[in-house]
C-alpha cells in the first residue's frame, strides 16, 4: 500500500508499485535495518534496486544488517536549499560505510549508507556534536520515526565504539 | 570494471577529423533576460548559423538538451524556418554538449542529416534556479529520492560535496589550490567583454567568503545566468564551404559513468571521477594525449570539478590535482589555460556549451576579447593577459572539453584546428 507522510513540512510519498523502497522503509519503521541479499550471489546492496548490481539475478531476500559503521565521507551544510532545512544548520549529510561486506566484492566497494548526523532520539544534531565527527568516526544507526510504515535510517555517535584520536574533519573551520 | 580492450564507442578511429564545429553562438549572459527559453535558443542558433555562414535552409537536425526547464527543438526550428529531418530533445544537464555532438557525427554518418544544430536554453537564474532554489527546492519527495532529499541532500553543491571532501583526505588537497581555479578563471573573465563577472578574485577572497556546504565556498561556486548557447556540427567536407577556419572534431566520449551510475558513492575509490573511465575512450579515439593539448574546458560547475576531471583525464597524475590547478599551468600565459572564457564560475552557467564555443573560437584564433580588429575582420591579438586585454591563447592547435554530469557520469571532446 502506498505511502505519504510529512517530515519536516516535506511532504514524503512511495507508491504502491515501487515495492522495493516500500519494503526498505517497512523495515526502518520496525526500527530493524534490512537490506536486499541477492538470491544468486548473496552480496548485499544499498538503496534498494530491482537486480543484483554485480549478478544481474532478480529475486532477493530481505536481510537483517547490523547498523554500525564508519564515515566514509560528508559534507556540512551551511547554506539549506530546501525550505525545510532552513532552521536546521549547520547539518551533516553522511556517507557512512558499514562494517557489514566493508572491502567486499572488491576492496574499493562497500555499503554506504545515506543519513544526518542525529540525537540518539533521532533529531537533528546540535553544532556541538557536528563538530565531533569526520571521516573515521564511528557510529551507529537509529530511526527518525515520520509515519506509519515510514521511518528514516540516520545516524548518532557510537558512545559505546573507540573513536579514532582526530577524525579528519575539513581544515577550514 | 574495467573497459573491454576493444572498445569503440562514440568516435571510432576512422571518423577522427571527419567531422567540425562550424558555427558557434549565444545570447548575452544575463541575470533577468526578459524572454522566453523559446526566445533564447532561437537567438543563439540564429547567431550559430550567422557565425558558419550559413542560412537555416542549410541546418536539417536540432538536438537539444534540458531538465524540464527549456523550450523544445521543432519550435526553435520552426521559429527560424528550419524544416526538420530529424530532432531530439534529451533529459540532461552538464556534459550533455560533447554527447550530443557524438550523437550528431552518428546521425550525419548514418545518413540521417546533413547539418546539425545543437543548443541549450535557460533562464537559469530567472526562472528554474540552477543551484536548487525557488520553485524547484521543494517539490513532493518520492520513492527513490527519499534516500537523498529527505536528508537535505539535493543541490549539486551538496550531492557532490563527497566526492570533494574525500579528494581532500585521500590526497591532501588544500582549499586554497582548488580556490586558485576561481581567482584564475576570474582572471580570464576579466579580458571577456561577455563574461557576466568580469571582477578579478584573489584565492584570499574565495576563501573568506561563507560556507554553502563544506568543501564549498560561495565562491567555489558557479554564477546562475540565463543564456541561450549553440553550436553547429556538419561534415569536415560541407565544412570547407563554411565562412571560418576550420575546427575539426577529434574524438568524443558521451556520458561514460562510473559503476553504479544509480547511486556511484557504493563503488570505486570516490575521490575518483568518471574521467577515469572516459580517457580510455576519449585519448585512443582523438589519437593524441593529455600532453599535446594547448588548452582545456573542464567544466567548473565547482572550482573542484574542474580539478577532478583535468587529475583524471591524465593532465597530472592522480592525487595532484591541487597542485596542478595552482601552479599556474591553467592560467593564461601558462602551459595549458583552463576555460579561457571564465566558465562557468564567471562567464555564465551554461551547461557547458559555453566552454565548447570558447575553444572553438580560440582554435580558430578568434577569441572575442578587446584586442583590436584589423580592416579584414581578423582580431589582433596582444597577447598582453593584463586586465581588459587579450585572452587569445598562443599557437592554438589542440583543445580538450571535459563535461561534468556528476562525479559519476561525464562526457569529452578534443577538437583541433586544420
């Protein structure tokens, strides 16, 4: 069944057809991250897409991943564009690399997984915690809750991980 | 994944100089044109034609490309008397001028048309703001874009800003190198009467100006402009009947991504740009390397696309792109000026066809700057690079254009003179 809800004043929507990202986001709303495993090959993959990126096999099974990772590379946002995040900076954006098939099937790939640097409750950080995180920080993965079967992954500092001593963050601060 | 060894894409050897460039044109770069798209692109395809030297009895095909923000090719041929034997409009922005192109040898070559006009038309700061924002910053987030605009993640500032911050640690780019490509481009800008920011920048000024999303300053940043821009493709043979020197087409590579096109941050190194495939097209296709090119237009939708592609299309080695980009090799007077016109970050955002007509106009020595013109209409160029003066770059035989989508998608040409 289709979906719509209101994040921020955005106005989100999957339809019924694009099953693939309603399946992503059921999951997200069980505050249970899955992603796809090829039903050939077993590789995993991020976002969610209609064939194996390196087998071209159709059919895939929905798999529990462990929501832990590093930061692969980012951008801190300044300027929003969209209405929405205008109130919200700075933000991050995160590319963040989990642990999960790092290095696999060849050691330039890994699973990088979109999200904002949030709270432990899932909201935007606040310019302190920006301030802690750059390339290497080690994080974990909680949910923005936005509506029934509609969740958003993000990520929040792993309190619990060993940090690296500087992760690299841009020079000009 | 690597390219098969015999691949043949877009120009294969035998078409190298088969096909030219023969006219050249554009609207003014403006912020406020006060027309239409459809108004623009008729503008710029009248100047193309009028700059070959030819009437549009002569021009058989139009190809253009937009995001859903332009007019349409049968009304820009229609409003010019063109009687049409084959158009296309295509879905898509930056590098989509030397595809088309490409496409335009293959349509002649299949016997399709004769004379192709291709041109892009936007009122990129008056109607559909080109950096994300008015009307266009917050339409109904669906489906698969709920994996990037939900998260704030939309302009192509922010959508590339990745692949940039990761350059920096995988490398050791410093912001001032990447800025030296505004404060260099500024320089140009200044000897290009048409150029909408002809104010000279220093590296210091791009760096003290704000933050839009890290690593990109304001400055960092291309100038939104409406424009209208056209180039005119036929055969080298119909060509020499044409009014200028010809600019013969070398080789092309269209579009060529990175793997993963859907979502490229999952693949390869991510400080590594499309150009790192495409050179293994564009470079055996042209016949000539990185080291026989007088001059480049890498696209600067960003001080640091231009540094991306120039590092991957072999201009340095991988990882030197800073240095490359500050040293003084891409500035007028240096070894291999970069966008002559001031690109995209001064001369007008355009796409990229702008930085194709520069080259055009520097190959044929005819760079429209405010050296004097002598009694048979042929420019005498100073060479003086001062402010105000000459930008024609010396002894030009070669050019390369390298056009950035994104930094998983890109597109090249090399063209020369006769």
């Amino acid at each position: 069944m289709a979906i719509s809800a209101e994040y921020l004043g955005m106005p989100l929507a999957i339809d019924d057809l694009d099953v693939e990202n309603l399946e992503y986001f059921r999951f997200c709303a069980l505050h249970d991250f899955h992603l796809q495993a090829c039903a050939g090959c077993g590789l995993l993959r991020y976002p969610p897409t209609t064939a194996c990126p390196w087998c071209a096999n159709l059919e895939s099974r929905w798999q529990r991943v462990e929501g832990k990772g590093a930061v692969h590379s980012y951008t801190e946002v300044h300027h929003a564009i969209q209405p929405a995040f205008r109130g919200k900076t700075p933000y991050l954006i995160l590319l963040v690399e989990l642990d999960a098939q790092k290095g696999k099937p060849t050691p330039e790939e890994g699973l990088r997984v979109v999200g904002n640097l949030v709270t432990p409750a899932g909201v935007l950080a606040p310019a302190e915690e920006i301030r802690r995180v750059g390339i290497g920080t080690r994080l974990r993965m909680v949910f923005t809750d936005v509506g029934p079967g509609l969740a958003l992954p993000q990520w929040t500092i792993d309190e619990g991980a060993k940090e690296p001593e500087n992760p690299w963050r841009y020079p000009q601060e | 994944m690597p390219l098969p060894k015999d691949v043949e894409t877009t120009t294969p050897k035998y078409l190298r100089d088969k096909y030219a460039i023969v006219g050249v044109g554009e609207t003014s770069y403006t912020r406020g044109s006060g027309r239409s798209t459809r108004a623009l692109a008729t503008w710029a395809v009248k100047n193309a034609i009028l700059d070959a030297g030819l009437t549009p009895a002569d021009i058989d095909a139009v190809l253009s490309y937009q995001s859903g923000d332009s007019t349409f090719a049968p009304f820009v041929a229609g409003d010019l008397g063109i009687r049409l034997n084959f158009f296309m409009d295509v879905f898509g922005g930056g590098s989509s001028t030397e595809a088309l192109t490409g496409m335009a040898i293959g349509l002649i070559e299949a016997g399709m048309c004769k004379t192709v006009a291709i041109f892009r038309a936007m009122n990129g700061f008056s109607q559909v703001r080109i950096g994300g924002t008015g009307a266009r910053s917050a339409p109904p987030i669906t489906g698969d874009m709920l994996h990037s605009r939900a998260y704030g993640w939309q302009s192509a500032g922010q959508m590339f800003a990745p692949t940039f911050m990761r350059h920096m640690f995988d490398y050791g780019t410093r912001p001032e190198q990447v800025a030296a490509v505004k404060a260099i481009h500024s320089e140009h800008a200044s000897n290009n009467p048409k150029a909408y920011y002809k104010k000279r920048y220093t590296v210091e000024d791009v760096l003290r100006s704000r933050i839009i999303t890290k690593p990109l300053h304001l400055l960092d940043c291309c100038v939104e402009t409406d424009n209208g821009t056209a180039i005119i493709v036929t055969s080298a043979e119909r060509a020499r009947d044409c009014r200028q020197p010809l600019v013969l087409i070398r080789g092309v590579v269209g579009r060529c991504t990175k793997p993963r096109a859907d979502m490229h941050y999952e693949a390869g190194p991510i400080s590594t740009v499309a150009g790192a495939y495409a050179r293994e097209i564009l470079w055996p296709n042209a016949g000539v390397g990185p080291a026989d090119v007088d001059l480049t237009g890498a696209y600067d939708a960003f001080t640091f696309t231009a540094m991306l592609q120039l590092e991957d299309y072999g201009f340095c080695k991988k990882g030197e792109g800073g240095e490359y980009v500050s040293d003084g090799t891409i500035r007028l007077g240096g070894r291999r000026p970069n966008n002559t016109s001031g690109g995209h970050l001064c001369e007008g955002y355009t796409h990229g066809m702008n930085m194709v007509i520069e080259n055009v106009r520097q190959l044929r020595a005819e760079a429209d700057d405010s050296c004097p013109v002598g009694e048979d209409g042929r420019r005498r160029h100073t060479f003086d690079y001062r402010e105000g003066g000459c930008r024609q770059v010396r002894s030009a035989e070669v050019s390369a254009n390298l056009g950035w989508a994104t930094p998983a998608t890109g597109s090249a040409m090399v063209l020369r003179r006769l």
